[in-house]
C-alpha cells in the first residue's frame, strides 16, 4: 500500500487520535485501514469497534469498503481469522449517531424509561407534529384564559411561585409584539432549533430585571472587544502612522491638512476612558485640500487615503461603538423574552407529549435523551465500556455538543464517567470544512476535542497533503485560502486557522487552471445573473467543443491528460434558487446537463404557483400567496390589475377579488373570481389531492406550462406535488402546508449529490457536493452577499434570546439583545462562508471557472474576498493592479470605467 507518512500515523498509531484531514488527503482511506487493523492486529471483534459516520450513504460507503478489505485479506491469506472477520463485518457497528443513540436507547427501557418500540421521526413528519403542538398550547390559552404552567425537568423556569395569570400575561404581551400568525411561527422555529435554542432559553436569569442588567455587562464586554479590535486592525494602525507621520509638514492652511492635524492629535493622546468619542474622526471630510499648499507632490493623495482608512475603519465598528440603548425598547425587549420563554416552555411541554402519545422521537430527542442516559446511569456507562473498546467518528467538525458529550461518555474522557479502561477514541475532521452551522453544527466543539486529545497525551496527526488536485491548483487555493481565514484579531472559538495542502500529483501539462470572469456590475440583479450565465455557458461550451488540443483534465483510469467532456463539470451554487438562469443558458447552448436540486425542487415556479394557491385556499388573508397565485399562470394577471383590484375600496385583496364587478370587468378578473370561489367551496370537504386536480382542471394548468420551454420537466413536477399531497393523506390544507414548509426548509441529510447523468453537466449546491470531487468545477455568482438581518427573533448559547419589538415611535431602535445577536451572527456567518467558499474550491480536480460581477465598492462577498486577496481593486474598474498569477487568466466582460 503506497501511503504517507501521516496516513501511516493515523493508521497505526495506538491510543487517542485526532486526523485533521484536509480536503482531497484519503480519509476514508485511512478510516477503513484502521478499521480493519482494529479488528485484524487489533484482535477487536467488529461489534467492539464503533464507527460513527455523518449520512447513513456514507455509513454503506465504509461497511463496502471495510467489507472489500475485509474479503481481499481473506482471500489472499485464506485463515480461519480472516474468514470469521468476513463473516462478522456483516453485523458490524457501522451507522449514523442518530442510528447508534436508538440502538442504545432500545437498550435501556428501564433507565430511559421509554418502549423500545419507538419510531424515529423524519425532519417532516417531526415539523407536522410540533406545529400542532403549538396550535394546541395556543388554543388552550385562547380557550382557558388560564393554562398550566411548564413543569418540564429539562427547563427550569424561574418565575417563582406565582404562576396564576401566566397565560393571559404571556400570550398578551407576545401577541402585542407579534400578532397571532406571526407568534405561531415564532414557536414552531424555536421548537425547531432542537438543543441550541434550548440551551439558549435556559441561559435566560430569572426575571426582565435580571435580563436587562445582562444585557448591559455583554453590552460592555461587546464594546471592549470592538475597541480592541479596530484600535489593533492592520488598517487603522496603517492609517494612523501615515497621519502621525504626515503630520509635522502638513500645512495649517489647508482645510484637509487642519482635519489632519486635528486628528493626529487625537491619535497621540487618545481619552483613557474605554469609550473615546470617535466624533472627530467620524466627522471627516475629504472633499477640501489644494495640492498647491502641500510641500511634495502625492502627499494630499496620501493624507486623503489614511484620513478615508481611518473613517471608514471606525464606521465598520460604529454600530457597537455608537450604540445608545433606549430605556422604553429595553423594558419591552425584556419582558416580551420572558414571556416568549415561557410560551416556549408550555409549547414544548404539549409537543413532549404528542410524541410520547406517539412513542416517538425526533433526531433531538435522540442526542439529548442518550446523553442523559449515558451521563446519569454509572451501569449503563459501565455496560458500554465493557462491549465498545474502540470508538471511530468521521466528519467530527460536523458535529455539536450533545453529540460530543455522548461520544466523551462513551470513550471515557467526560468527567464523570467510571474509572476503567477507556476505549480507543479516532476523529476525523477538518474545521476549514465545516458547513452545516444550520443544522446546529459547532465547529468549536471539533477545536475543542482536538485540545483535550492532546492535553490527555493523544496524537494530533495532520493529513495535508491532497491527491485530489494539482499542485498549480493548490497553489491558488492556498493563496485564497490564507487570505480569506486570516484574522487580525485572536481566533474565536468559531472560527478555524488555516492550514495549507500540498499536493502529490504533478505538475499539469498547461500552467493555467483558473479562470476568473468579470461580468458587468450594472443594471438589474436578474439581468445580471442571467448575462452571466450565458458567459459562463459559452465559455464552457468552447472548453469542450472548440478544435484546439488543450488537455487539462488528468484521465485517472487512462493516466493520461485529455480534452474535457460535459460529464467532468459541475457547477456549484450557495443557494438552490439560482439555479434557473444557468439552467436556461446550458439548454440555450445545447449543453447537456443535470441539476441535483435538492429542497430546490419546491421553489421550482410551477410547483411554487401551487402552493401559492393552496395557502390562498386555506389562509385568503395571505396577500403574499394571493399576488404569487394571480400573477402566476394560474390566472395571468398583470401587475396593473392586481394593483387596481388593491386600490379598489375593499379592506383585502380577496375582497376585491370576490367582489362582483359587473359583466364590463375584465375576463382575466372574472375569471378568477369563479375559480378561486369554487375551491373556496371544496376546502374541508376535499382532500388537497383533490383540490389540486380541481384547481388544474378548471385552470388548465398543465396544458398552459406544457407549452412553455422545458414543459415536459414542468409537468412531471406538478404531477409529483401532486403524488406527494395524496401520499401524506392529508385531508386539511393546514397539515399538507405544514408538511411543504418543512420541504421548503429543511434539506435532507442525505447531502450527497446522485453520481448518474454521466456525459452531463452537473448542477448542485455547495452543501451537497460535500464530499465529492470532478475535474472541472464552475463557480458562479460570486457577487451574491448575505442578505441584511430581518429576524424579530435569535436564539444561541452564546447571546442567549433576542427579540426584536416593535418600536411605538417608528424609529427602528433596536434593543441591545438583537444588535449583540446580530453582531454575533455576522461574525459566524462570515466565518462559515469563508469555510463555504474554501470547500467549493477543494472541490475541484483539473480545473477552476469563476464569475461574478465587477465591483462598485469592497465588501463581503466572495469576488471582494478573490480581489482582495489577488490584489485587484475591481472596484474601480480595473485592471489588475499586480500581475497574475501564473496559473490563473482573467477575463473581463463589461467597459472599464
């Protein structure tokens, strides 16, 4: 076997280790290999080894491969041993966490108090039942006025003993702040977020007084940390050497120089109060200063860039700086969060026994009751200590607190557990490629076992160097790499170092590797996305079928360098909503391709009109599904018309729609009125199977979208809609909507993209390409920026709730809660999407396409994270500022400017 000298280590290196295994460095290789000498040299029996993988199709990829390994040493040794490891690798503990904590809590009845019959609930079925459960703990307020207050052991609410009025109280404050359509999908998402908003909930003091003194010491904290990281940012320290330096021979006749001057001495004696008035530099001006009463030439140049560093530094961290917490927004934000803790409390009391009504569990209750399990019963801890002397977990950066408390109590490292022999604890990960956080994943909690490997004399064993790409690839990736995780603050416990990969192939044949192309950053964002699709289509296209003998694709089965085919691209997207443009412009090309849509399929057009409709049918107050079903092709209406009927004097639009307007109104008008009455009339008594052939028979639905481009696709999605409606059963509208929002939200954890469509162009999401590689990798979109913060709610350990109210002066102040929380989130969210953009490019073999519009100003999306790093001020419209990299060609699609 050719391995490396870390695979070799991480093979066969006794006692607790820890693989950081960078993209593309063999580690499934290496997790089977220690696998098999557990259970070979080891003298393990398979069922003492457990392995624990991320998705049950990467479980079956690990059982395949140990039981190929397994089957190649018996037949080349032909033992006894071999032959009975065959035969019990069947039966070997190869599975998901969540496969393994039900297979513990069968186990247990007894100490979990649970039958062992218990099904598992899907993502789906789990949202169903927890929006009930909400309804229910609802209407028992609304119907009771009165409700028993939250007697869970898991969540200890301090309200004291005075609980009578609880739900008038609680349900009148949140319904103040939100309304009851809006506190209903609140408490859904909250049920939702599983540990992390629990844990969150339960970091809550007791009462709103206690609340709002919190929020003032992390206030306080949060504005000392801001202090010190921009007083220590490269930026400001550069800006302020330029102005101290340029200080003594700037003339005090020039309106710049006298800001200038002004601010150099602020520089050399700042306030020593922790919050320094920073008016003076906020207030600078650049549009004054004459050249002529400079004494060199270039120096107002200088001046003017320090000054503008300077103030722009301090804007980016004046939202923390600045912040002046209004008392009246306060008391409001710290008493709708007690009441919204509580309402909380009671939801999830009612959706704890809907499930046990059910015996089931869902994948939270799963992680939670096994750690308890493990943690509060010394005999159970003691019986799997006894069976499991090796424990093996892939994808570690993937997982989060409750799961690594079970693994701890398993392995014997938590603090608690007995006294023994532990068992052999293995993870493998790599913190640079955790991007699950929405699903509750923590990297710190990956960093963190790192550090107690070591500190309990384990080995840290860097797997770094990469079979996956070449090294002119990563080259590139490295250089963007080091850029986009460097920090100049300490590390947070979020975010990850970098670590570069060296490569073991060599050299390619061709020097280039990595296009960039920079598209026009004018006009309309639709315009934009599809202009850019159709460069990037064409460009594909020429890199198949042009005449040229360009071989830049390595043939691994040949071993050779070949021309590249349509099946060696994928085209990866931070979100499945855009894939439409790059669909349309690979069908307008003739390219063959494939889209791997996930969750993507239920924000398809045709399958969004009708569910447009269906919430219309059950909710005609729902203006926003009103406008989406009417402008659709459901009824064609034009926006002057659905404005018009808006304007008319009704108090909704439904109003307006149903209102009789005469023979002279419009047909397309009359039209819908007809139809959408009629459905009104079956709702309740139809199933939404039913109602939804009703609605395209009377529409005409499928023979409309079959005329369209691409119809045949079209109506095998609304057929499936409507295979999936008769599926669930459901009679009301309700339960078959809360089942679509689920599909709409969560994305399966199944992640891996299907390999089929070979000779096509692959189009998925990022997250799903996890795991997978292909020679040619297109990454579009690179303009796309995280949207501004709406939420009215967040919830995480580390701020705890924030909530945003309503402000009765309609100034929009926020209370300090939501800007800690929002500060916070966008600290993690940047450092994920650093992650997002370093795996999208580890994905790629041979070859790297890039696109994106030129930018108007520096920022935070990944175009301004290749510039920067590049050194290329796109935003004033180029060119490159330095050369280029050997490896890597820039094309440019829009006039310099």
């Amino acid at each position: 076997m050719n391995l490396t000298d870390d695979q070799r280590r991480a093979i066969h290196s006794p006692g607790n280790l820890v693989a950081a295994a960078g993209a593309g460095s063999g580690k499934t290789r290496v997790l089977v290999e220690r696998y098999v000498r557990l259970i070979s040299a080891g003298g393990l029996p398979p069922d003492a080894v457990l392995a624990i993988t991320f998705t049950e199709k990467a479980a079956r990829e690990m059982r395949d491969r140990v039981r190929q390994a397994v089957e190649a040493r018996a037949r080349s040794e032909r033992s006894a041993r071999w032959e009975e490891l065959r035969a019990a690798v069947e039966s070997a503990r190869i599975g998901t966490i969540h496969s393994f904590c039900a297979e513990l809590l069968r186990a247990h009845p007894g100490e979990s108090t649970l039958d062992p019959r218990f099904r598992i609930l899907d993502e789906v079925e789990s949202g169903i039942m927890l929006a009930d459960s909400v309804d229910e703990a609802l209407r028992e307020m609304v119907g009771s006025g009165e409700a028993s207050p939250p007697q869970s052991p898991h969540l200890q609410i301090g309200r004291g003993k005075d609980v009578e009025g609880f739900a008038l109280h609680a349900f009148h404050t949140l319904l103040d702040e939100f309304g009851p359509a809006e506190l209903r999908v609140v408490l859904a998402d909250m049920l939702r977020g599983g540990g992390e908003v629990r844990a969150a909930i339960e970091s809550l003091p007791p009462d709103a007084a206690a609340l709002q003194a919190m929020w003032r010491d992390q206030l306080a904290d949060a504005r000392r940390a801001a202090l010190a990281e921009l007083l220590g940012s490269a930026a400001w320290r550069d800006a302020a050497d330029t102005i101290l330096g340029l200080a003594p021979v700037a003339p005090a006749a020039d309106r710049l120089a006298a800001q200038l001057l002004a601010v150099a001495a602020w520089l050399a004696a700042p306030p020593a109060d922790t919050a320094p008035d920073f008016a003076l530099i906020n207030a600078i001006n650049l549009t004054v200063g004459s050249k002529k009463l400079w004494p060199a030439e270039g120096d107002l140049a200088t001046a003017k860039s320090a000054l503008k560093a300077l103030r722009e530094a301090y804007r980016a961290a004046a939202g923390i700086l600045s912040f002046a917490p209004d008392p009246q927004i306060e008391a409001r934000a710290a008493e709708a969060a007690i009441a919204l803790r509580d309402l909380y409390a009671l939801s999830r009391e009612r959706y704890a026994a809907n499930k046990a009504r059910a015996d089931a569990l869902d994948f939270d209750d799963l992680e939670a009751l096994s750690r308890d399990l493990l943690l509060r019963h010394p005999q159970v801890r003691r019986r799997w200590a006894g069976e499991l002397r090796a424990i093996m977990v892939d994808e570690f950066q993937d997982t989060n607190e409750a799961q690594r408390a079970i693994i701890y109590a398993l392995a014997g490292l938590q603090p608690a557990a007995d006294p023994g022999p532990p068992a052999e604890l293995f993870v493998v990960g790599d913190g640079k490629q955790s991007i699950y956080r929405f699903r509750g994943a923590d990297v710190s909690v990956f960093q963190q076992v790192e550090q107690d490997i070591v500190d309990r004399g384990g080995l840290r064993v860097r797997m770094d160097i990469s079979f996956r790409s070449h090294p002119h690839m990563l080259t590139w990736v490295n250089l963007i790499g080091a850029h986009a995780f460097a920090r100049t603050a300490p590390l947070q416990s979020f975010e990850t170092p970098f670590e570069p990969l060296q490569a073991s192939r060599p050299d390619p044949t061709h020097n280039v590797c990595v296009e960039l192309h920079v598209a026009s950053g004018d006009g309309l964002a639709a315009d934009r996305r599809a202009a850019e699709a159709a460069l990037l289509a064409r460009r594909l296209k020429e890199l198949v079928e042009r005449d040229d003998d360009r071989l830049i694709i390595y043939d691994r089965d040949e071993r050779r360098w070949r021309r590249p085919e349509y099946g060696d691209i994928a085209i990866l997207f931070r979100a499945s909503s855009a894939f439409e443009p790059f669909e349309a412009a690979l069908r307008a090309q003739g390219i063959p391709f494939l889209t791997t849509a996930g969750r993507g399929y239920y924000g398809r057009s045709e399958v969004r009109d009708l569910i447009h409709l269906l919430r219309v049918i059950d909710d005609p107050t729902d203006e926003l599904a009103l406008v989406g079903a009417l402008r659709s092709p459901l009824f064609a209406l034009d926006d002057a018309t659905i404005v018009g009927l808006r304007l008319e004097k009704s108090s909704s639009l439904w109003e307006a729609i149903m209102a009789d307007a005469g023979r002279d109104a419009p047909a397309g008008r009359l039209y819908a009125r007809k139809v959408l009455a009629e459905l009104q009339t079956m709702r309740g008594r139809a199933t939404v199977a039913e109602l939804l052939r009703a609605a395209l028979e009377r529409t005409g639905y499928l023979a409309t979208i079959s005329g369209l481009e691409d119809g045949e696709r079209r109506r095998v999605n609304v057929e499936k809609l409507v295979a999936a409606a008769r599926l669930t059963g459901a009679r009301g509208l309700r339960a078959f909507s809360e089942y679509l929002e689920q599909l709409l939200r969560a994305e399966t954890r199944e992640g891996e993209a299907p390999l089929e469509g070979h000779g096509s162009v692959r189009l998925m999401t990022i997250h799903r390409s996890k795991g997978l590689e292909f020679p040619i990798v297109a990454l579009p979109d690179l303009g796309r920026t995280a949207p501004p913060a709406r939420e009215r709610w967040q919830a995480r350990p580390p701020y705890g709730l924030a909530l945003k109210v309503r402000d009765p002066d309609d100034q929009e102040r926020l209370p300090t809660a939501v800007l800690l929380a929002r500060r916070a989130e966008a600290q993690m969210e940047r450092a994920e999407s650093d992650r997002l953009l370093y795996v999208s490019l580890t994905r790629a073999q041979d070859y790297l396409l890039l696109s994106g519009p030129a930018l108007k100003s520096s920022g935070e999306s990944w175009m301004s994270r290749i510039a920067t790093a590049l050194g290329h001020p796109w935003e004033s419209g180029g060119p490159p500022a330095a050369p280029e990299p050997p490896m890597m060609e820039v094309f440019r699609h829009d006039a310099p400017t």
